[in-house]
C-alpha cells in the first residue's frame, strides 16, 4: 500500500496480481452484473460501456495475468456533498487512466478504467449518433462492464471493503478499482 496526498485529500494505494483463469474462475459474474449495467442508464449509451462489439471472454482469455489497482480516496471536506463526489474523483480517474494506458503499452495488454461518466468528453457520446469514439485511444471498459465483482475483487484480493454512498450520505472513503490484463 502507498499513500499519498492528492489535493487536500489523501489517497491509498493498493495492488493485486492474479492469474486470468483464476479471476475468471473466482471473480467474474458475467450474468449478475450485465445484468446491473442494463439497468443504468449509461447501458449502451457510452462507449465505455455494454454492450461490447467483441467477445469479453475471448479478449481477457488471450493474456495470462491481470494486475488490480486499487485506489482509495479519503475526502477530507465535511462540506463535500454525495452530489460533489464525482468532481473529487475526476483528477484521481484521470491520472490512473494515463497510468493505465501507458502501462498497457509497456505490457502490450488490455486496460480497464473506471466505471461512470467519461473521464475525456463534456458533450453526449457519440455511440448516441453511431458515431466513434471521439477518444478511442484512451476509453476503456471497466471490470465491472466486463462482468467482474468489484466488491469480491476489493475485499478479497486488494483487503479493502467497499464502502457506499446514498442519496444523503457519503462513505468515509471512495474506492476505485481498475485493472491491466496482460
């Protein structure tokens, strides 16, 4: 685990690595949580997110291992709202995906980022027209988008619960999980 601060805000950092066919075998729910992305109303709507024009189970099954980054946002703020809370993460999603990407070069792998709104566009997605994407060298799907269990994969490979927020309070800490297939 690193810590470091970010901001005001202090920022833990933690890594996992596991074989592909364990955290397929162990750690994926391919059913239970498309089943969840159907459900937002980012569902077909960013590129981002399912469905995907390619086989998940055949992309991921190409690479041998898979490296989990786990980042742990402590908001320090009392005023901070459950609203304000994606404007805190913004900087830290930004900065871990140039760090996956960059990583996904090194090892000539497949990155995964961050579920949620696009980190790279302020207008609608283009998938809304049939249009590309507008930043197809740095969207990625997250791991949730490809069917794994964030809560499972935090508790049991990273050693941090997951903690949620509600319409009115927010967790003591967010937690943001991404990964490299490699």
């Amino acid at each position: 685990m690193v810590v470091r601060k970010y901001g005001e805000e202090v920022v833990k950092s933690y890594l996992a690595e596991i074989e592909v066919e364990e955290y397929l075998l162990h750690y994926r729910d391919a059913e239970r949580f498309i089943k969840l992305c159907k459900e937002c109303r980012n569902y077909g709507r960013r590129y981002g997110c399912p469905p995907f024009d390619y086989d998940v189970l055949q992309l991921v099954s190409r690479y041998d291992r898979v490296k989990i980054f786990g980042t742990q946002l402590f908001i320090k703020d009392a005023q901070v709202g459950v609203s304000e809370l994606n404007r805190f993460m913004q900087p830290v999603v930004l900065q871990q995906n140039e760090m996956l990407l960059e990583l996904e070069k090194q090892h000539n792998g497949f990155a995964c980022g961050f579920v949620g709104e696009c980190p790279y566009c302020t207008e609608p997605c283009a998938r809304l027209e049939g249009k590309p994407c507008s930043h197809s060298d740095k969207v990625r799907p997250s791991l949730e988008a490809l069917g794994f269990d964030m809560v499972k994969t935090s508790k049991e490979l990273l050693g941090v619960e997951i903690k949620w927020a509600t319409a009115v309070h927010k967790p003591d800490y967010l937690m943001l999980i991404c990964g490299l297939f490699y």
